[in-house]
C-alpha cells in the first residue's frame, strides 16, 4: 500500500442543492478532483463576514427617515403648512444616512 502524504480525513455533509453548486464551482475551476478542490479552497479561500454594525444603523436611520417624510408629507396634504423645523430634522437624518453609507462603504473597502 502507498505510503499517503496526507493521513488524516474530513468528513462533512452537504445537501443535494449544495452538492450541485458544489460541482458548478469545480467546473468553473476546471477541476474533477473533489478532494483537490475542497483542499485548495479551505487553505486559500477566503470567507468576508460582512457583520457591519453600521448596516444596523443605517437600516434604523431609513425607517426613521422615511417615518418622518410620510408624516410630514401627509401633514402637508391636510393642512398645506410646512414648517422649517421638519425640513431641519429631514436634513439632519439624510445626513447620517449618508454618514452611515460613507462608514459602510469604508468598511467594504477594508476588506481584502
């Protein structure tokens, strides 16, 4: 018996959804050997874990944001007043959501 190079097997399960995209990503690759291919990507693969607090913040800022503009857009329609004071406030929330856009998009930069 052949003396292996590599002594200790990994076992794993997969589905069958998984098991096709699987096959998909080997051909793309241009390889048939499965054990090559699960080997290179888990030693040179790379996994992004894009768990961005500002995503969160963001996400909070746009339901703030588009609360405010339907209550303001409905007052307006009742009343036909607007008030200087709601656009500031408006103002104010589209500018952290574009701080928060610019936090993202630095974040998503960083990542190599």
């Amino acid at each position: 018996m052949a003396k292996r190079k590599r002594t200790i097997p990994m076992l794993f399960y997969v589905s069958e959804q998984e098991k096709e995209m699987i096959q998909t990503k080997m051909e793309q690759y241009g390889t048939k050997n499965l054990s090559a291919y699960l080997r290179k990507i888990a030693i040179d693969g790379y996994v992004v874990n894009l768990e961005l607090p500002e995503l969160s913040e963001m996400v909070s800022l746009l339901r703030r944001s588009s609360n405010n503009l339907n209550q303001l857009t409905r007052r307006i329609h009742e009343t036909g007043r607007f008030y200087d004071a709601d656009l500031e406030e408006l103002r104010r929330d589209y500018d952290g959501l574009w701080d928060a856009a610019q936090k993202i998009l630095t974040s998503l930069a960083a990542i190599q």
